[in-house]
C-alpha cells in the first residue's frame, strides 16, 4: 500500500509528531503534497488562528526539516493547492496566481538533496478543470489525486487504523468510478 498525503495542518504541533512518526515507518509508501501558507483557508476550514507570520515561519522552518529528512526516509514531495470548489469560477489569472504562489513557495522553503524539484499537485477536494490542467502540463506538473493502489488521506487523519484505511480506500475507488462515468 502507498500513501498519499494531502499536509494541510504541518503548523499544529499534534499533526506534525503524527506525521514525522508515520514517515519513519512509511516513508518509503509515502508521497507528501505541501501547501504554501493559505491562511483564510486554514482559519475558515481547519481552526488555524495564529498570525499569517507564525504560519509562514512554522512552514519554513518545518519544510525545511522534511527536506533534510528526505534522503533518510525516501518519500517523495509534490505541491497541494486548493483553488476552488468550483474552478471554474475563478479567471485564469487567479488560476496562474494560485498555482505560481504554491510552487515558487514551497520550492523556496522546502530544500532537498534527494528531489530537486517538485514536479507533482494533488488539489484540494480533487478539484481543477482543463485549464489548470493544461497548465501543469505545459509545466511538466504531473496531477496526482487518485492511484488504484494508493490511500489518498490528509496529515490530520494520522495515525492510520483499518477502519480509516478501508474508509480512505472506498472514496477513493467512488471518486474514480464517479470520474469514470463522467467520461464515458
């Protein structure tokens, strides 16, 4: 089993211990996707009320130590982006905003001997549209949200049990199914 790892709450203490204990037993399953500093998301959906200083500074500071940790655990570090819940509504230009601000944030505050680059995004609520798409492309920005044998989760679900990973599994194989239809 691999994991994905959607990191939006590295800034609480709890989620942080929870996380670095579950690298070092996976690390090598694991993929992290980290989010540059979204404060109003943070406030409005997961209870973050500190200062957008501390938050920036607690990021830094703690990228930078998964960077460090790395080449030790081999897990592997791509970008997570909320846009919106419907992208569509966003201009273009908030869309190219939105994604130069995370990659040249986290590209800036997450250093690594082991990968040079972050070349992979998994969205927030698995939602983007053709543009944004298009545009991760044109960047060689691969978009990873659902893989048949990956657990999808966030850094606050941890620690993992079999409910959660059953749990996980099914929504995974439902959000597939769901876009499979789409398409058809």
């Amino acid at each position: 089993m691999r994991y994905n790892i959607h990191c939006e709450m590295l800034h609480d203490d709890d989620v942080w211990k929870r996380l670095t204990t579950f690298i070092k037993k996976n690390g090598r399953k694991t993929h992290l996707f980290l989010m540059a500093p979204q404060p109003t998301y943070l406030k409005a959906n997961l209870g973050f009320r500190g200062s957008v200083e501390e938050l920036h500074t607690k990021l830094s500071r703690r990228y930078q130590m998964l960077g460090n940790a790395q080449e030790k655990y081999k897990f592997k570090v791509g970008l997570h982006l909320h846009l919106s819940i419907n992208p569509q509504v966003l201009t273009e230009q908030e869309k190219d905003h939105s994604l130069k601000y995370v990659y040249n944030w986290v590209n800036k505050h997450y250093k690594s001997q082991y990968q040079k680059d972050t070349d992979t995004i998994a969205f927030g609520w698995f939602k983007y549209d053709k543009y944004i798409e298009d545009v991760c492309k044109a960047n060689k920005i691969k978009i990873i949200n659902d893989e048949w044998s990956t657990i999808t989760l966030h850094d606050y679900d941890l620690p993992l049990n079999n409910k959660k990973v059953f749990e996980k599994w099914l929504r995974m194989v439902l959000r597939k199914l769901k876009g499979q239809k789409a398409n058809a």
